[in-house]
C-alpha cells in the first residue's frame, strides 16, 4: 500500500504517525507544500502529486489558517478540491489540525479562529474511546472548525470539536505526530514567543514533551491502527 504524506512545512515530520504507517506495510510519500525557502511569503504556487495513485492521503498541520485563502489560496484552493474529491469519493483521508480544519471545509463546513489558542497537552472528550482516546494529545493551533454536514462529531472539549468522521476518512483537531523532536522544531522555528504569549514556559513544554514521548507514541498507534482498520479499512 502507498500512503501520500501532505507536509505543509519543512518542519512538520510524521514521526510516530509515520511509524505505524510503516509498520503496517505503508510506502510512504512526502510531499512538502510551502519549502524553507518560501517560509515568509508562503503563497507559492503548487504541482500536487496524482493522490489518486495512492490508498491513503493523510494532510498534516500548517503554521496557517485553512481559512486564509488571502495568504496561502495559491495552493489552498487546489488542496480543498483534491480533498473534497478524494472525501467525497469515499478514499480514506486523515486531516491533522490544519489537515482537520481543511477536510471541515472541504466538506462543507467551515474553519475560521477561535476566542483563544490551545496550546500545549490537553485531554479530549470523545464518545469513541476504541477509535479516539481522551488523550492527553500535544494541541498548538489558533483556529476552529464547524463540523460539516454528514459527518459525525466524536470527540470534543470546551474550546473546540477535537474529531469528526466522514465517510472513510478522519479529521482530528490535536497533533498526533507530535514527539519532542518535532516540538523542537516548532519552537526553534518561531514558536517560542507564541507560547510565552499563552503564558505559558517553553522551556517546560519541551521537557514535559519529553517525558511524553513513549506514552504519546503508545497513543497514537493506537488510534492510527483503529483508523485504518475502522474507517479507512485498509487492514
């Protein structure tokens, strides 16, 4: 089996997402939208590859708004549709965060930004324990989805709905790749003041991201063979 891995930028890896994938025989494609490069002025235009050639995409998160078509709409327009066409054409896709908030809209709902971020671990609400754990799962965005027509919500907390699902596909709202080498990344790549503007110490985050790892590992292989077994039935 191919699995297309939609990496919007060049500091989001798949780590334990990409693991189990693995595991389960996936020959796994990343394809980078927005390159270092282009980092600043993110509105470049984009060849995606044919996902009709492959039997899971999975589009993971962005530094931006899956609403914000003035920023990103060179490439975000084009990835709505091959979203909404790979959804609605019953072939199993996994949002993450933004990939989330994307399949939201692509499906007819709608992303726009939240009262307030989440950043940092928090536990979830979800009425499918077996499919979606409470967590705690790594969360750092600043926008929220309307859940779209058709789907069915199965997890949510106070602040925003956490996952949907829709035909053969998955949306989640948290970071399920998310390890502390990732976490480095994110933070050495502007995201320190972002998370002392929460209030809230870096420093900490990355270490109790750490001390996560194995824990959060654990975690989403779990829900990553759920999903392809429950509602992507690839295995």
């Amino acid at each position: 089996m191919k699995a297309l891995v939609i990496q919007h930028d060049h500091v989001s890896p798949t780590g334990p997402v990409g693991k189990r994938l693995e595991h389960h025989g996936f020959d796994i494609t990343e394809f980078l939208v927005v390159p270092e490069t282009s980092f600043r002025e993110p509105n470049v235009a984009v060849d995606f590859p044919d996902p009709t050639q492959f039997d899971l995409v999975v589009f993971l998160g962005a530094p931006w708004g899956a609403w914000d078509d003035a920023c990103i709409g060179n490439w975000l327009t084009p990835e709505l549709e091959m979203c909404r066409d790979l959804v609605a054409a019953d072939r199993p896709v996994l949002g993450i965060c933004f990939g989330g908030q994307l399949m939201a809209r692509a499906m007819g709902g709608s992303v726009a930004p939240g009262e307030h971020p989440e950043i940092g671990w928090t536990n979830i609400w979800s009425d499918d324990h077996d499919l979606v754990g409470n967590g705690p799962w790594f969360q750092f965005h600043y926008d929220r989805w309307q859940v779209p027509p058709g789907a069915t919500e199965i997890a949510r907390n106070p602040v925003a709905s956490q996952a949907f699902v829709i035909n053969r596909s998955l949306a989640v709202q948290f970071h399920p790749e998310l390890d502390s080498a990732a976490l480095k990344g994110w933070l050495d790549e502007g995201g320190v003041p972002l998370v002392i503007k929460d209030n809230q110490d870096p420093d900490v985050m990355l270490a109790q991201t750490i001390a996560e790892d194995a824990a959060g590992e654990a975690r989403t292989y779990k829900l990553i063979d759920a999903f392809l077994h429950r509602v992507a039935k690839l295995i």
